[in-house]
C-alpha cells in the first residue's frame, strides 16, 4: 500500500476513536442544578403512589430500615434518587430531617438509561404558602403601637 493510501486511513481512524470519545452512551450527563420539590421514600411512591405529610412516618420507618430517599420533583414528577459523594456514606443524610416535606435540593444531576439521581450540595427547606402569608396583628383599638 502506497504512503497516500495510508494517510487518508490513518486520518479517519484518528477522527473516529475522537468521535467515540463523545458519546453520550459512553459516560453520565452531569450537571449541577437546583431542584425544589419533596423528599419520598421511592418504594413506597412509586409502589402505591404514597407523599405528603400524612406518609412521614412509614418514611422514616423505611428509611430507617436503610431505604435511601429520592426527591420528587414539583411540576414534572420526575424522581431522583438522592447518591452519596463518595462509598460508605449515606445519601440520605442531609434530607432525613425533611422527610415528606418540600424543599429545594442543589446539586449533581446525574442521568443514565432514564434513570436520574442527585448528589446533593445543600438542601433548603421551602416554607409552607400559609406561613409566608401570615398577616400581622393589628394593634387593639386606642392602645399605643409597639415599634
């Protein structure tokens, strides 16, 4: 084979192997993002369609158990596991507290096969509409305001 027919098939094999590298196949989506929704266990969501605040205790009763949290998010319904950062910690930790609860999880979004999971930064509990519209106290008729 002559050195002009080489070239052109070294040339494509090189492009090639780059392409590989670019696959989305090949490795997982990760991408830091802030996701507000409530914290589940996923067994019991996904089995029997079980949230809110009257589930909190079979959560923690499931969790407890070694059930590892997922989060729910608001508006899409899509479900993420909650990953630990490394082996032997416990991914559930920074959100055991907010069990049935809504909150807003920042993180590492990891997706793989239409599985989805998050390695959570920080987690903020979101305060209920009826505490945020608490309307103050007026003072009573002819007694003085209090600053």
């Amino acid at each position: 084979m002559s050195r002009n027919a080489v070239q052109p098939l070294l040339l494509s094999f090189v492009l090639f192997v780059v392409g590989l590298g670019s696959l989305p196949l090949l490795s997982a989506e990760e991408t830091m993002r802030v996701i507000q929704g409530e914290v589940v266990d996923p067994a019991a969501y996904l089995r029997e369609g079980r949230r809110g605040p009257e589930a909190t205790d079979q959560t923690y009763e499931a969790v407890d158990g070694g059930q590892t949290l997922a989060l729910l998010e608001e508006g899409t319904g899509s479900l993420y596991l909650l990953l630990a950062e490394g082996p032997g910690e416990d991914p559930s930790a920074s959100v055991y507290d907010y069990a049935n609860q809504s909150v807003k999880i920042t993180g590492t979004v990891l997706e793989r096969g239409g599985l989805k999971g998050i390695v959570v930064k920080s987690v903020e509990p979101l305060k209920t509409p009826e505490a945020q519209t608490e309307p103050a106290t007026p003072p009573v008729s002819g007694a003085p305001a209090t600053p």
